[in-house]
C-alpha cells in the first residue's frame, strides 16, 4: 500500500526532498556503487494545489450554508461544523470576500449575497449536465486493437499505437538513446484491458505491469479534476490489484503521472489532462465552481482559468 513505501512522513503522506532522490546501483569496472537519480518537479502542477486554496474554501464554506434550511449560518454555529482552528480560515473569508458573503441580523448570520445566490442556482442545471458525462467518460474498450505502423524513435517519448500513452516529459530530464530505445519497445507492448478481471494474470509479466499503469491512468481520467489524493488512490490498490511498490511506479512513469506533496496530502496528477497549471477539459461542473468563485474577483477558478459557464 502507499503508506508502506519509501518516503512515509508523519502525516501518512509521501515525503521527498525538493528533487525525490532515488538511489539505484550502476554497473562499472570497478564495482558497484550508488548513483542518484532525480525526481523532476513540475512547478505548474505544483501551482495548482496552491491556487486551489482559497477557491476551495470558499465553496465549501457555500455548500455548507446552502446545506441550511434557513439558507444562512450562525456565526457562533461555525465551529461545529468545520473545527475550531479551521473556524478562522473561514472567518477571515468571510470578511474578505463580502461580495459572496453577508454578514447580518443579532446574533451575527452569514448567508450568501443575492449575486452569489443567483449564481448558486446554476448548480443544479449544472449537476444535470454531469449525468450523462459520468456515464460515458473514459471507457477503455476490453477488445483493444488498432494497426500499428513502424516510425523512428520518438525523442519526446510518444508513439503512434493503441496501447501507446501520451507522455511529457519535464523540463530538465534528458533522456538518452538507450531510454527511448526501452520505451519504444514498452510503448508498442499490447497489455489486457484494465476492465478484465486481474485475478489469473501473471503479476510479474512485463504486459500486467503496463496493465497497472493503465488502471491508474483510467482511474484519474475518470476524476473530474485528473488527479487524486495517496489516500484515494490507496483505496483501489487491492481490488484494482495495483503494484504493492506503487509509488516506485508512478515515479517511474513520470512521463505520464506527476506525484506533488503540495497541500494537506500528496496528489497524483494526469499530466497529459494539463496544460501548464490549467486543467485542459473541464466539466460543466467544475466550470460552475469557476464561475462562483470568480464572483470573489479572483481572475483564476479552481484550476486557473476564469472559464464560466
């Protein structure tokens, strides 16, 4: 599981310098010996769970006092329903952002503005758009196939072929002929769907290992924002039969999946979703949230774009 793996920290997340030292051994004339191996941050992934912040915030803050009959908050009630350290985050919101909240009456309420509140009505048309995307997204076929032609070593990592994925390298890794020699051959492996049952595959074949990496693609792509948390993901490990070494897996695949410790846990990206620090696709409900929080004047939504609906 991914609190059993290298790099635990006290929070139960993944913990790693600012650059993810590896150690592995390396063959020469004279011995063995150790050689480092650098984990390449992405700093626009790394931005987006700063810019998160606030925006989530405040829509959590929203939802709870939508959650009330009355529409509107006791203020002395906030504590029991986000903690007593938290209360200040979301009394400083609050205060901060009175074009969203409003504060009124003795004893002190909070309720949303009539803006805020014309703009929260487009939730639920917003929810209804949602339905018919859930069920159709991100299906990969059990059948899989497709021709495969033969083209000349690809030196951002990417192929042409159905089992192939999209890969981006970051900024400042160099890979040599050898490495994309490799990846060529892993890139052209065919590898059973990841909605076949896993049971009887051979866990240790090079094809149910590329398999493990396809599941975990699919199951971010399935996630309106890309990504998950080590918690979430941690929770598929069993019944998806993931590899019990899984965080050696993502870094490995860094071409396809970016691991950040930003925020309270550390999070897996789909990198081929992003654009920069911008999520490239983004539902109508996520483009909602956007469209709410930009009533606090904050030019960026949740995922940096100001995109409304």
């Amino acid at each position: 599981m991914l609190r059993h793996v290298p790099f635990p920290s006290s929070r139960g997340n993944f913990e790693y310098s600012p650059a993810f030292l590896l150690h592995t051994r390396q063959k020469s004339s004279g011995g063995s010996r150790p050689k480092k191996k650098v984990y390449h941050r992405v700093s626009d992934l790394d931005r987006v769970m700063e810019l998160r912040k606030k925006p989530s915030l405040i829509l959590e803050l929203s939802s709870i006092i939508q959650s009330h009959k009355t529409q509107s908050l006791l203020l002395r009630d906030l504590e029991k329903n986000v903690g007593f350290v938290r209360k200040w985050d979301f009394m400083a919101l609050i205060e901060r952002y009175p074009t969203i909240f409003r504060v009124y009456g003795s004893p002190p309420s909070v309720s949303l503005t009539l803006k805020a509140q014309s703009v929260a009505q487009e939730e639920v048309q917003a929810k209804a758009l949602m339905e018919p995307l859930l069920a159709e997204e991100g299906v990969l076929s059990a059948n899989q196939g497709g021709v495969r032609k033969r083209v000349k070593i690809s030196k951002d990592g990417n192929y042409m072929g159905s089992f192939a994925f999209k890969m981006n390298f970051p900024p400042g890794f160099r890979p040599n002929v050898s490495y994309l020699e490799n990846l060529e051959r892993w890139q052209r492996m065919d590898f059973p769907s990841p909605y076949l049952n896993a049971r009887r595959l051979d866990p240790t074949a090079p094809e149910t290992r590329k398999r493990a990496v396809a599941v975990i693609h699919e199951l971010l792509s399935l996630t309106m924002e890309k990504r998950m948390t080590s918690v979430q993901l941690d929770a598929f490990q069993a019944e998806c039969h993931l590899p019990s070494k899984l965080l050696l897996c993502l870094i490995k695949h860094h071409g396809i999946f970016y691991l950040t410790n930003k925020g309270v846990r550390s999070t897996v990206f789909l990198k081929d979703a992003y654009l920069g620090s911008n999520l490239i696709d983004k539902c109508p409900l996520l483009r909602f949230n956007d469209k709410f929080v930009a009533l606090s004047g904050r030019r960026n939504g949740i995922c940096t774009t100001a995109t409304v609906l």
